[in-house]
C-alpha cells in the first residue's frame, strides 16, 4: 500500500486508500483461527478409483497445542450444506491415535481416503469440509483444491493426526 501511496505522490494525484488488488492479497498470510491452529488441504492423489488427500494442521499460535484423535470432519457441497457421508477409522493408516503436541510453527498431517464408486444414486461431490482437529474443539472450513468425487457410496476414513 506504500508503494502505491508513493506513487500517487510523485503523479501529483490524491491517495485514496486503494482496494487490495488479487496479487497484495494473494501474499498475505491466512489469520490463525481459533483456537490458534490453521489447517489446510492438498490436492491429493488418485489413481484407479482410490483417492486421497491430507489435512496439514499447524501451530500457528503462541503457544503449545495438544490433540489426541482423528480430526472430526464434515464433508460440505458447493453451498456449502452437509452431505451425508459415513466417517470411518483409515483402513491403509492403522496407527492409533497418539498424543501430539505441537510447538509454535510446528504441523502434523491427517490423511483422508475413498473409493469413487458408483453403484446407483446421486454422485456425492464435495467442494469443502467442516474440519474440528478433535471432537469438541471449533471447527473451520478447509477449501478443497478440487472436488472430492465421493461416488456414490457416501464414505470416507481418515487417519488419526500422524
């Protein structure tokens, strides 16, 4: 914003406080939602109907943060309203919940899996998810990079936080 207030002055026009434009805002860092942890998505993988993606969870608060648990999800359409998806213990990562603490800056990784099969219904597509780090803490609202193609089935695992 200085910068363009400079250069304001030197043309000799007026500074109006400018609108952000996409780039300025692009470079800002996302707030730290309480209860000071940010978690974010990643594109994924797919390959032969399987699919996954992982929630990375980081400390971006002051001090430590403690969980124990899978992260408590709800999967959202584009409009945001939930679908009805059946939550299950990760088949593929079996390791058990475990304490984690998290230093400032630190992160742990959550990973989600689900098969995109297609018997008979409607086709469940996700746009974003309702994410908890463990039941009872508040939620956020994680944009996916793309759209989870849940199939037809309604299910999804996830692993406890890693």
């Amino acid at each position: 914003m200085a910068v363009l207030a400079g250069v304001a002055a030197c043309t000799g026009s007026p500074s109006p406080t400018p609108a952000p434009t996409a780039s300025a805002s692009a470079v800002v860092a996302p707030a730290c939602p309480a209860p000071g942890v940010l978690i974010t998505a990643d594109r994924g993988d797919a390959a032969a109907g399987y699919r996954e993606i992982s929630l990375h969870l980081t400390n971006c608060g002051a001090t430590e943060y403690t969980l124990q648990g899978r992260p408590e999800i709800t999967v959202l359409d584009d409009k945001h309203q939930p679908l009805h998806v059946t939550i299950g213990a990760s088949i593929h990562y079996t390791a058990g919940p475990r304490r984690v603490t998290l230093k400032p800056g630190q992160g742990t990784t959550a990973v989600l899996a689900w098969h995109n099969t297609v018997t008979s219904g409607a086709v469940q597509n996700g746009a974003a998810l309702e994410v908890a780090p463990v039941k009872g803490a508040p939620e956020q609202v994680v944009a996916l990079p793309a759209a989870m193609d849940l199939g037809t089935t309604g299910k999804l695992d996830t692993s406890a936080w890693l």
